[in-house]
C-alpha cells in the first residue's frame, strides 16, 4: 500500500485510530503486507493485510491463534480481525513481540543458552499439539502419500536431477507405510528458528502461522533438521529433548522423522524452482547437508545428534 493508503487505515481499524506511526516488515516468504503498528503510549502491533479473496483462510489462522492461546502457547494474541473494503484488503491486528530474530542471533549465546531456547521451543510444540483435527480433515496417509506422489511427478518433470535421488526414493518406499495409523493433529508447518524471537537469552515467542496445517507432529521435526541444525546444532538437539519432555525419543521418532526429511528433499527441490529459481544454489547446499547427516539415508538418526 502506498503512503496515502495508510494515512486512512485508522477509518476502518479502531486500534489504529490517533497517533502511531507504520513500519513495512519485508522479511519472510508471506503474501501478506507486514507492519509494525507503534503507539506513543508504548503500545504495539503487528498489523497484517492480505487481499480480500483469501478472507476464509485468514479468519481460519485468526481462529488458530485464538486456540494457542487457550493452550498458553508463547505467540502473538490475536486482537482484531476485519475487512477495509475501499482497499479491498483485510487485515489481522496481533500482539507485537519483542526481541530478536533467533536465526540471526541465537549463534551469538552460549551452547549452554542456545540449548535452553531450543528445550524451550520444544516444550512450546508439545503444547502446540494438543490441538487436534476437525473430524472433517481427512487422515494423514491418506493426504500426505498423495501430495508425495504429486511432488515426486513435478520433480520428475522440473530439469534438476539429484544424483542421490534414487537412493532416497527406496528409503521413502521402504519406509512410507510407518505414516499410516499417524495422529492428526495441528502443525505450525514452518517450525524453525527463523519463525522464533528470542529476548534476554530466552524464547520470547513463534510467529508465522500463516502455514499450519493438520498432521503428524513428527513432521514438524523435518524443519529443524533442514533448516534449525544449520544455524544451532545445541538448539536442535533441545527441542527435540524439551519435547520429549526430557527423555531420549524412540526409534519411531528417528525412523518417521528421516523419512519426512527424505521426502522433503524433493519437494524442497520443487517448491524453490517455483518459488525462488535464483536460491536454487542455496537450496541444493542445505539438502546436500542433510544427506550427507543421515550417509545418504543409510541412518535414521543424523549424524549432528550426539
């Protein structure tokens, strides 16, 4: 929205009404127009705008967010909902919080705290969990098997051919039928330390819910062995603990989370040749890695926990 646009939001949002001043957020793959809303008071916001189309899938993440704070989950409080329709946008008011991007900054803490934020993360998804699927979901073999089959086929048809691909789609076949019977509860989809603030050395909140979904919750591991075990090898190995609730996890843990990450080898693949052709490089660097943790899918357990 230009300058003009803005100078009227506070017509149709009340939290907006007086003195505040915008700040554009650019960070992140979202559609999603990202301001932080600063009132002179101290009071702030994190002010989402999306197109009016896509109203329904907005309300729901809305709902989603008023049910995490049922659960006490340590995330933005969802504050208003509406429509501006001169704009035809609508928006989403949430709690700001305060802190520091964890990608960026959780290198700089100790082992020790960085391990501590990690535990603290992974309590956090346990409590996640508790949400279970609308009964109108259909079960998680059922949907994830077919969006595997649909990636492996654009995969197949994109150009890149991964030399280790072979490999990996026997491990996925050999392993594929652990998903049936799987529980079907809520996912954030996007668990990492990217999507986490960290403040005074401790977790101060998750953000991005914009990609939930319904599933096993050991998916939501594949993101911290992609993405998490990059930045902080001490945070990855907490949250797998902090959501073990201290305890080592079972081989079934190891087993459905290789597998996951298995199959996000290729759908990775896919989804940055759609979405960001020009990171293909970086892409293909962070999937390399994950192979080479796991001697080409030969272990379920990755090398980098010890």
């Amino acid at each position: 929205m230009d300058d003009q646009a803005l100078s009227r939001l506070g017509r149709y949002i009340p939290y907006l009404t007086g003195d505040h001043k915008l700040v554009r957020i650019h960070k992140g793959y979202s559609n999603d127009e990202k301001y932080r809303v600063s009132h002179p008071d101290g009071r702030r916001y994190l002010l989402r705008m999306f197109d009016l189309k896509h109203w329904n899938s907005k309300k729901s993440e809305f709902n989603v967010l008023q049910k995490m704070e049922k659960y006490n989950v340590k995330c933005s409080r969802p504050v208003d909902f509406g429509a501006v329709e001169p704009l035809d946008k609508g928006y989403m008011l949430l709690s700001y919080i305060e802190g520091e991007d964890a990608e960026e900054h959780i290198g700089a803490l100790s082992e020790q705290a960085q391990y501590a934020i990690g535990k603290e993360a992974g309590e956090e998804l346990l409590r996640m969990h508790q949400y279970t699927a609308p009964a109108e979901v259909p079960g998680w073999f059922e949907r994830k098997y077919k969006k595997h089959r649909q990636y492996i086929e654009q995969y197949q048809a994109c150009g890149y051919k991964l030399r280790e691909a072979p490999r990996i789609g026997s491990f996925i076949d050999d392993y594929i039928h652990l998903m049936k019977q799987r529980p079907n509860l809520f996912q954030h989809d996007d668990f990492h330390v990217g999507n986490l603030i960290i403040k005074d050395e401790k977790l101060a909140g998750i953000i991005d819910f914009n990609r939930y979904d319904w599933g096993d919750p050991i998916h939501e591991f594949l993101k911290t062995g992609l993405f998490s075990s990059e930045v902080s090898v001490p945070f990855a190995i907490g949250q797998i603990v902090g959501y073990h609730k201290g305890s080592q996890p079972d081989e079934l843990f190891w087993k459905l989370y290789s597998l996951y990450l298995a199959m996000s080898i290729f759908s990775s693949i896919v989804w940055i040749l759609r979405v960001k052709p020009e990171e293909l490089d970086q892409m293909l660097e962070k999937l390399h890695r994950v192979i080479e943790d796991h001697h080409g899918f030969e272990e379920v357990k990755p090398g980098w926990y010890a």
